[in-house]
C-alpha cells in the first residue's frame, strides 16, 4: 500500500483569521457582486466538514516537482505548458483528485484538465494544483502548485502577521518527505508587484528561501531550479528561445545577487566553489487578451518553442 502523507491543518493565528475575514468581507460585498473563486485555505468548503483544507500526498516514492514563487508569478502557465509538452511526447497527465478534500480544488482541477486541450490561458486566481505524470502507465512525477502566498506574500497585513515568517505544515511534509524533489525557483518579471522594479519585496523574496526553505532542502538529492520565467520579456530570448543564456543568468543575478551568492559549496580544501542549482530560462508563448459575449476578459495563447520545457523537464529529472 502507498504511504500517506498528511500535510497538517494549517493552523492559522489569530491576527491572520482576522486578516482573511477582512479579505473575505471586502470580496463579498464588492459591488458588482462577482463571487471570489479564490480558495483561501481557512474557509474553502471541505466535504468532510473540517474547517482547515489539509493537502494530502499518497506514496512518497515518486518524485515530487515543487513550483515556487509570488502569487501570478507564472506558476499555473508553467504547469499547463510543461504539462502539454510532456502529453505530445507520449506522457499521460492526470490532476489527483485525492490532494485536497474542496469544492475548488476539484473545480480548479476540472479546469486545468480542459484547458489542456485549448489555447485559452488558466486563470491566475488557481490555488493548488497536483498533477500527476505517468509514463507507460507508471507514475513517475507529481507536479505540485501550491498558492504564491504561501511561498511569499506582498500583503501588509500578512507580513504584519508573520506570514512570510514561516512554512506552512503541508509544504514542511511535502519538503521532509521520502519523495525525491526538483524545486522550481521562479525568478519573477512581472506580476501583480512587478519584483523587477520593486527592490524590496525582490530582496525579501529571496531572503525567506533561503532563510525558510533552502536549510531544508536535501542538495545532495533534491533539484533547485532557477528559473527566469518571461525570458521574452527581456532582450535575451523570444518565444523562440533563449538567444543569450549567459546575459540572461548575468542579468537575473543583478536582481536576486542573494540566491545566486548564497547557494553555493566549496569542495577540495575550498579552491572550488560549485552552485547548489541550475540555471534555466522560460518562455510560455505569446499572450492576446480577448473578450467574451457577456463582457468577461480571458486570455488565449500561442505555445512557445519546445526548447523551453523540453530543457526544463530535463533539468527537473536529471538526479532521478
């Protein structure tokens, strides 16, 4: 029998209950009266009646790829690109049902199913995501999106709270697990705080991984993945591919100097200095804004090379 992993309940403080009502009191009487889809994590409705979500992973054998990075980073996008690139090679992709016991777990799984079969982007309010990756019918990888909040908040009040100031239970079972793991890193470019011109939350980003979960990392097993998402946004790259990997890791080393810095080992009497990760960049393709009969904005979308999910599966998978 596969093992179970229970990731705990989350337990939140006081001072964040009180946060997560204001958001919730905000968005339920927003004036145009659109219900949130968002999952917060303390309200979502559980079929089992517990009031706290509680992420579950069956089997701690097969390898786990963990994607982290700020909320709209381009976490959901990388999923759904990677996910399309390995079903064309022969790979089947399967969400697991299992994860998480919520109505919008369920409905967000529903989605990134269907949206692998169109051009139509996911959209950016997707929480948590467990993907399942199998190859001739055996399991070989489970690809986990957790929300971005959890890896790093630019929320006032959370920080206040001391959000960024710890891991959450199910993220320290998922990183304690059995289960080899790839850390994907993503290096953000432009979400809704756009880290490129925001020294601040682009240092203090880099500063909770490596004070929060680089110690815990196992770098003689596990995988860190820098990964220079949007590279068409820069001049290094296009959708294409990337025509300048050395501009590019100068240039993200510029705007994270700590990760870069920090995550590194000397061997042989300390006369060599070798990272603990790689480098990559990526692209998920060409973005168009598009309108529905009924006024709603959504995006569409045109693939990218297969360079970039191709070198970032290899990377991903290259300890395993």
């Amino acid at each position: 029998m596969p093992t179970l992993v229970r990731g705990g309940e989350n337990p939140q403080n006081q001072q964040e209950q009180l946060v997560d009502e204001q958001v919730r009191s905000k968005t339920d009487n927003n004036s145009d009266g659109e219900s949130n889809n968002t999952l917060h994590k303390s309200t979502s409705p559980i079929v089992t009646g517990n009031p706290i979500a509680t992420p579950t992973i069956v089997n701690q054998n097969v390898p786990v790829v963990v994607f982290v990075g700020p909320p709209s980073s381009g976490k959901s996008m990388i999923l759904v690109r990677l996910a399309k690139y390995l079903r064309s090679n022969g790979y089947t992709i399967q969400t697991d049902s299992t994860f998480l016991n919520t109505e919008g777990y369920q409905r967000d799984c529903e989605e990134f199913s269907d949206k692998l079969n169109t051009n139509i982007a996911l959209r950016g309010s997707v929480k948590f995501l467990l993907v399942k990756v199998f190859n001739h019918g055996r399991e070989v990888a489970k690809l986990l999106e957790a929300p971005g909040e959890d890896f790093y908040t630019t929320d006032p009040m959370k920080i206040e709270a001391g959000k960024n100031r710890r891991i959450e239970s199910y993220l320290s079972t998922i990183m304690t697990s059995r289960n080899p793991k790839s850390y994907v890193v993503l290096l953000d470019l432009d979400s809704d705080v756009c880290f490129r011109n925001d020294s601040y939350h682009r240092e203090s980003y880099s500063q909770r991984f490596l004070d929060y979960f680089y110690p815990n990392i196992d770098v003689r097993r596990d995988r860190i993945i820098l990964l220079y998402n949007k590279i068409d946004a820069t001049k290094f790259g296009t959708i294409h591919g990337c025509s300048d990997p050395n501009g590019a890791k100068d240039d993200a080393k510029m705007y994270y100097p700590q990760l870069f810095a920090t995550m590194r080992v000397r061997s042989f009497g300390g006369f060599v200095t070798t990272d603990n990760f790689v480098f990559k960049t990526f692209c998920t393709g060409m973005f168009t804004k598009q309108t529905d009969d009924n006024g709603y904005e959504y995006q569409t979308y045109n693939v990218a090379n297969d360079v970039y999910p191709r070198e970032l599966w290899k990377e991903i998978t290259r300890r395993w």
